[in-house]
C-alpha cells in the first residue's frame, strides 16, 4: 500500500468514526478551508454513537476546495424531500458563491461523519441553522487570509460570487479558489460568525427547482438496483408464507440442478443466486419448501381489542387542571373511540441493495435512510470491525420512514461473503409488503365536554400503541390529560408483526382522531367548526393559519352538517403549524367519496425554497388520500393478504383535487420542518367534510365506500357519537 493509499484510508476511517485525527484528516482532503461541525444531537442517540465507537466530535463539515467549489459533507440522504437542494441555497447564501458551485456528498459512511439517520424533517431544522453558520464562518477565514494577501483591512473587505475584494477599489480582489490553494486551514465551529439578515439573501427565500430534477427525470440518477459490479449475481431468497412461520422441510435439489444457479443455506438464509434475475427467480420457484405456521390469534378486525387488551400502564404526557373538575364543569359531553389500521410504505422503489466483501472490507449500496447504523448493522452479521464496511446511499425512491430497517442489505452482505462475488438482493413487490414496517394499528379514545357557551373545558385523551407525537393539545383547555399506552413498536408491543414509523409517525392518527372530535363538538353545539377552533384557540401561530386557510378557501360559517361537505383540520408537526380545509362531493348510493379541492396553509418559519416546500405541501395532501380513503393491511395472524397493487389501493391520478398551497411568512422565526406536516391533516380533514356533506361521521380509517355505506345505512338508527 502506497502513502496516497494509506492517507486514504486513514482518512475514511477517522472520518467514519468520527474520531478527529487532524493529520490523517488534513492529509485525505489535500488543501482547502475546512469547517468541522459539530451538531447537539439527542443524548441516547449520542451514547449509540459512542457504543459503535464513532465519537461524533463533529458530524458534518463543510470544505472550499482550491479549485474554488464548496463540498459539504453530511450523513443525510435525500430521498425525495429536497434538502439536496435547501441545504445548497445555505450555504451558498452565507459563503456568497452560485448554487451551482455547491457540491452536496451525502450518505457515505467513507466520506462523510457520523450521522444517525434522516427522518422526522429535521435535515433543514437541525442540520440548515449549522451548516449556514459553517458557511458565514468560512467566509470570515476568508476576509481574514484575503485581508493579508491584498494587504487591505478586513473592515473594507467584502464578498460576491466566490471573490473578495476591496469595497474602495473592486479591481483589487482575490478569489476563494486562490485562498484555498494553499495549506489547508481547518477550523471547528465557533458560532461566533454573524449570519446574514433576511434582508440580505439572494438565494434563500427563492423558488428553486430541484437540483436532481434532471438526473431524475433523464433516467441518470442511480438507485441502489441501478448498481452493477462485475460477476455480480442476483439473490432471490425462500421467504416464509406468515411472519413466524419456521421451515420444517426444505428441498433444494430441483433448484441446484439448473445450469448455473448456486444455491446457500446458511442457518435461517436459504438463497438462490444466478448472474441473469430471471434465471433466479425460477430456481427459486423450483424449492419445495414446507413452514410450521403458528395459529392466527388476531386478525385486522379484532385486533384493536387486543390492542387495548395488550396494553400497559399509561404515560401520561400532558396534563392541566383537575380532570374530575372538568367532568363537573361540562354541561355537554362526548365520548368517542377512534381506529386506524396498519397502512404500508408502498415506495415506488422496494428495498435493494447490492454489497462487494473483498480483502476484509465491504461495500454496501443500499436504499436506506439510516447509512451509519446500517454499517454497524453489516458489520455485525458478518464479522467485520464496523470502520472496514462502508456503506453509500444512492438516491432512494420514496423511504417515508420505511428504509430505517434495511434487512435488505444485511441479506446481501451475507450472500456476498458466502460466494465472495458481488450480490444484489432487490424485492419484490410481494416482498416489500410482507416485511414492510407498518404504520402500527391504533385506537384513540376521548371523552370531552364543553360549556354551553362552546368552550370547552374537558379534554381526557388516551391512545394507544400508536406514539405521543402529536397528541398534545394546542387548543386552549383548563382540564386536560393525555395519556399514551404502550409503544408503537419494539419491546412490550402488542403488534403480530413489525411497525415502524410513517411520514409524520403517530400524528396522522392522533390528528385524525383530535380533529374528529372537535368537530364533533362544534356540531353539538350548533357552532360553525372554524368559529368554533377560534373559540378555543389562544396560540397565535395556529388561529393565523386558520385564518390564513379560511380566507384562501373562500369558507363562509355555517353549523355542520351544512351539506357543502366542507371541512377543516388543525396541526402541527416538526415545528410546523398548518391548517387544512377540503370540499368533497360524495355518492350516497355507492360510498366514494371524490375530494375536489384542498387548501394547506402552513406557517414553517423561515422558508428556505418556496418551491421545495409547495411541492412536500401537495405530495403530503396527495399520499394523505390513501391513509384516509383506501390503504389498510389486511391479514389473519401473521398472513399478509395485501401483497401488491392489485388489492393495497394507493391514490390515483383522478383522485387528486385541485391543491392550493399557502405558506404564512414568518422569517423572523427559523426554518421548520417540511416534508410531514401536509399529511397529518388529511384523516381528520377528509372525515370532517364527509360529515359535512352527508351527517354520518366515521370512526375508523381508512374511510373506506364499504364503511361509508354502512355508516349512511345506519345513520338513521343510531346516533354518531355517544353522548
């Protein structure tokens, strides 16, 4: 091994560990002005971080290279959400360079600092604000070294377009390529560097069009099964007929007699590899294979009984007041039960990976949102110290929470070490279904009174096995408990298989079921719902982008059900407020429901690319269709009965109605996030207006023709809700 060679590799590990070797780091990047971040992350997460040996003395960094381009390097991966573009207009804001010169490297584990992973939108909230003070910092280094090169005083010194000149006399000037050629310059963040006012951007706050459109659009971007590598094979695995199911006999001959085709037991992996996918396939039909299936216990009709049966002591996370006093107070009380059914991830791109183990170092391209607890993982499994795997996230095709277990790639890591070639494993669509990690099936319950006046005064609040997240309450209540049973995922959880988080985990649920019965509440008290959330709102943020929606949907008070199918739902998630109205038209005859309309007005502090964010705003409203309408796994124990498209119905294009998308300047507040708060909104906004349009309120999601049927069938022999 050459110096070059071990300098590399001094490099990768130092930076995959997080542990700051300043020699081994300067060397690996050559010269340049190098900006070390380190974020304040969550204390658990920190202490896994340290338990794999990755110190995380810094996590991202930022480097203006002396051929004038500035790479940053962070372990978020974009997967849709466009913070390959966001976090670009930052830095580049600050730095005073073009876009165009900012190179993003994400996702590598060889390349750049620990991170723990990219979900709950707070790429932009948590990583933008360091990333921005990197770049003003940078820019100070800068003034300083230009300031002894031109032999001019800092004060007159001044920034544009990758330059720094003297402000008395343009012509003196210098640029950052030439600053940077030299000895490199390495700096951790001091905070000290002042950002820039609003006042002053040129790149923040403007549209953008997303920097990987093209790549997309061309077919250039690469996902992980894009990946080739030569004398690589192709893995299709013998997968059991229910979730616990345990092989009892297993005949490989017919398969191992196809020109060809390796076959690999290797305790519970019994795969089939070939060099053509088609070729493995059929060697995989050829397996005769029989599974002790344990007996189903539950079903996705009875298992939210069990749920509440399974459940432990309650956590409660929000309290106020006296709950009996509160009891005594009210002159009218509601009580109601709210359900919701697990809901698959049903990416465009199933979970692949492809993964090379040579010379005691692996490499693992896999879609994944998680890069560096994945390294950990595959070290793990086959035996390597986690600093000789690296693992490289490619774009992904959607993850919505559902690429934080990447079993995938642990299976391809096996095989490669197994048959020491090259191996992709790339579900099916089959697959992906069965070891999704569901959206967890949940139950809410509420009891709420009001006064006579409408203000309510009462608000008791259990869920269960969903998660907290946005369960607390921002309408203004003098009696308040909110209690969560049990986890949603994990030990101690009651699910028959894995759940996992969905695009804003928990809140589609709690939101559904709060905004429910609000709505309910204003209807017994004979009071227009919007009316009615202002009553009841002091938090100033949300009555503003209530009233934000109420003026851009063209909303005028009437007491529900009105018969328009209007309806309107409140939020707020990841430092996010929104507010959602809809207009639907439903066929009581047949029970569709054809939503024609949607206005989603969201106050997100400072909003870095309009753009970006209206499109997160109308991609969340569009997905939240199918949680609302149509998307429920079925199954009896641990059978999947949804395994593809056929019968697990995702929004189509003639569902989508008309979006409107309004974003509430707040540029005194910082950025918030984007790419979860549209969808919390659609259950409980969707539920309302069909109230609105017909009388009959539904309790269970999704808000399916049959259940819609069934409701305005029944509506004349029972009441809504218990009262």
């Amino acid at each position: 091994m050459n110096e070059d060679e071990i300098m590399e590799r001094d490099f990768r590990d130092t930076v995959t560990l997080g542990l700051v070797s300043r020699r081994a780091f300067l060397k690996g990047l050559g010269g340049g002005i190098i900006i070390l971040i380190s974020l304040d992350i969550p204390s658990v997460l920190a202490g896994q971080a340290a338990r794999r040996g990755q110190a995380a003395d810094f996590n991202a960094y930022l480097r203006i290279g002396p051929d004038g381009r500035v790479s940053c390097f962070v372990g978020k991966i974009e997967m849709g959400q466009g913070v390959i573009t966001s976090l670009a207009q930052m830095l580049a804001d600050e730095l005073d360079v073009s876009v165009e010169s900012v190179d993003m490297v994400m996702g590598d584990t060889a390349l750049c600092p620990w991170d723990m992973g990219t979900f709950g939108s707070m790429s932009t909230r948590y990583l933008g604000p360091a990333l921005r003070a990197a770049a003003a910092e940078a820019r100070v280094v800068l003034i300083e070294l230009a300031a002894e090169r031109l032999g001019v005083p800092k004060e007159r010194l001044q920034t544009k377009d990758g330059v720094v000149f003297d402000k008395t006399q343009e012509s003196v000037r210098v640029t950052y390529a030439e600053l940077a050629g030299g000895k490199p310059i390495a700096r951790h963040l001091s905070g000290k560097a002042v950002l820039k006012a609003v006042s002053e951007f040129k790149v923040m706050g403007k549209p953008m069009l997303r920097r990987d459109s093209r790549a997309k659009v061309t077919g250039e971007a690469k996902y992980a099964a894009d990946i080739r590598l030569p004398g690589m094979l192709y893995a299709r695995l013998l997968r059991p007929p229910a979730h616990d199911a345990k092989p009892t006999k297993v005949d490989t001959a017919a398969a191992e007699a196809l020109e060809g085709v390796q076959v690999v037991k290797d305790g519970d992996l019994i795969a089939v590899l070939h060099k053509d996918p088609d070729a493995a396939g059929k060697a995989l039909d050829a397996i005769k294979a029989e599974f002790d299936v344990p007996k189903a216990e539950v079903d996705d009709v009875t298992i939210f009984d069990h749920l509440v049966k399974g459940a432990g002591e309650p956590d409660v996370v929000a309290h106020g007041g006296d709950i009996a006093e509160g009891q005594k107070l009210a002159e009218v009380t509601v009580e109601a039960t709210y359900l919701n059914s697990y809901v698959a991830h049903a990416p465009i791109e199933p979970h692949s990976a492809v993964a090379q183990v040579e010379g005691g170092r692996a490499t693992v391209w896999a879609s994944t949102q998680t890069p560096f607890p994945l390294q950990g993982q595959v070290a793990e499994a086959i035996g390597l110290p986690a600093e000789n795997v690296r693992v490289i996230a490619p774009f992904l095709g959607g993850g919505f929470g559902g690429k934080g277990r990447c079993l995938q790639a642990v299976e391809a890591a096996r095989l490669a070490k197994l048959v020491g070639k090259p191996v992709q494993v790339a579900w099916t669509r089959a697959e992906e279904f069965f070891y999704d990690t569901f959206r967890p099936a949940a139950v809410v319950k509420i009891k709420s009174g009001m006064a006579k006046s409408g203000a309510i005064v009462l608000w008791d609040y259990g869920v269960y096995f969903a998660g907290e997240r946005g369960a607390q309450q921002f309408y203004s209540i003098p009696h308040h408990r909110t209690a969560s049973y049990s986890k949603w995922s994990g030990e101690g959880s009651a699910h028959p298989f894995a759940t996992g988080p969905w695009r804003a985990p928990a809140n589609n649920t709690n939101t559904f079921a709060r905004e429910s019965q609000i709505d309910a509440m204003a209807a017994k008290a004979g009071i227009d719902p919007v009316a009615f959330r202002l009553q009841n709102l002091t938090d100033q943020r949300m009555v503003r982008v209530l009233k934000a929606a109420a003026e851009a949907f063209g909303w005028t008070p009437a007491k529900a059900p009105s018969g328009r199918g209007f309806g309107v739902a409140c939020g707020a998630d990841a430092g996010t407020y929104v507010a959602s109205m809809a207009e639907v038209q439903v066929d009581k005859k047949t029970g569709h429901v054809q939503v024609k309309r949607v206005v989603c007005v969201q106050d997100m502090g400072l909003v870095i690319n309009p753009e970006g964010a209206r499109l997160q705003m109308e991609g969340g409203v569009t997905m939240g269709l199918g949680y609302a309408l149509s998307e429920e796994i079925r199954f009896k124990g641990g059978r999947i009965s949804d395994r593809n498209f056929d019968t697990y119905e995702l929004p189509r294009f003639p569902w989508v109605p008309q979006i409107k998308t309004v974003l509430v300047p707040a540029d005194d507040q910082p950025p918030q996030g984007g790419g979860e708060p549209a969808i919390i909104c659609m259950g409980g906004l969707i539920a309302n207006a069909i109230h609105d349009a017909t009388g009959a309120r539904l309790f269970q999601l999704p808000m399916t023709e049959a259940r819609l049927s069934k409701a305005l069938a029944a509506r004349a022999g029972r009441p809504a809700l218990v009262v």
